[in-house]
C-alpha cells in the first residue's frame, strides 16, 4: 500500500520547505498556500503530497489541520470516498469495533502530539482533525495524517489509501 519512505520525519532536510515547494503548493491547492511549516509527504518525483501546517495561521486563526492533504490527485480520490458514503460506513464500525476505535483513538493522540510539537494553542486544546477520535468526518485528513505519519498510525487513512489504489497510489507519481 504506502511507502513508508513518503513519510519525512520534521528533522529531515526533505521535510524543509522551499520556495519551488511553495509555488508548487499555490498551483495544487489554486490559491497561496497558509502557515507552512514543513513538507509531511512527498510524491516519489518530489513534489509535496502533504504540508505540516502551524497550528496558529498568521492571521491568529487557530488551524487544527496539522496534515494539510495537497496532491490533486490524492485530494479527488479522497472526495470521491466522501461521496460513496465511506465517512458513514467507517463511523458506523468504530461504534462496532472496539479494537479499531482503539487504534483510532491512538491516532487521535498522535496528531494531537504532532501538532503539540508546532506549539500550543487552547482553543484547540485535544481537538485533533478529520473527526478523530469519534467518527469520520474528513477522509482527506485521514488521508493526509495517513501518508504524513506512515503505514499503521492511522488505521482508517491506512484503509482509505487501500480503496483508492486503483485510481491514486503515493508510491506512483501522477504530477
């Protein structure tokens, strides 16, 4: 499924954000990209596929989206499942399924940490993102937090990788 080598961990120079990264972000998301700090994941050619972003935007918004899901394709894959219904379906198991929502829950804890690392802000004090730790409502941060992290920290951005291999794949360059 992934490739672990797609996640950067915050200390690797591939994790550095450059001026070419950033022209290539404003071109995917069609407007500047906001309070980057880091490139999460990138595509096997380079380009980002995830940014790390700060937990504060410049203009003092607080932004609980710390895995900022970037890569087009990626983004359509990820919207594609939204509109099959997948969000319900993934939600509906974690109610089900005490050892997923267990896992679940861990990822929660882990995007909150990775977040506490860029700085603390209370007004989203133990709110994570993409619905964690309770139910599905973003697949694109599950996505993201998937890619940003590795295989096996987000067990629903894992499972949402797998249903869309046919279409996008991190470890084939669709820039």
């Amino acid at each position: 499924m992934t490739d672990a080598r797609l996640a950067i961990p915050v200390d690797d120079p591939a994790a550095a954000v450059t001026p070419h990264d950033l022209e290539v972000l404003a071109e995917q998301l069609g407007r500047p990209p906001r309070g980057v700090v880091g490139i999460a994941a990138r595509c096997v050619c380079g380009r980002p596929l995830v940014v790390r972003t700060a937990p504060r935007l410049e203009n003092g918004t607080p932004f609980p989206t710390t895995f900022y899901l970037t890569h087009p394709g990626a983004v359509a894959a990820a919207s594609t499942l939204e509109a099959n219904g997948v969000m319900k379906e993934m939600s509906d198991r974690l109610t089900e399924d005490d050892e997923l929502a267990a896992a679940y829950r861990g990822a929660h804890e882990h995007y909150l940490g990775q977040r506490e690392a860029l700085g603390h802000v209370d007004e989203i004090d133990g709110i994570s993102a993409g619905g964690m730790p309770t139910r599905v409502k973003c697949l694109h941060v599950l996505v993201g937090h998937a890619l940003a992290a590795g295989p096996g920290v987000n067990p629903l951005g894992d499972e949402a990788l797998l249903r869309v291999r046919d279409v996008w794949r991190p470890d084939r360059c669709t820039c």
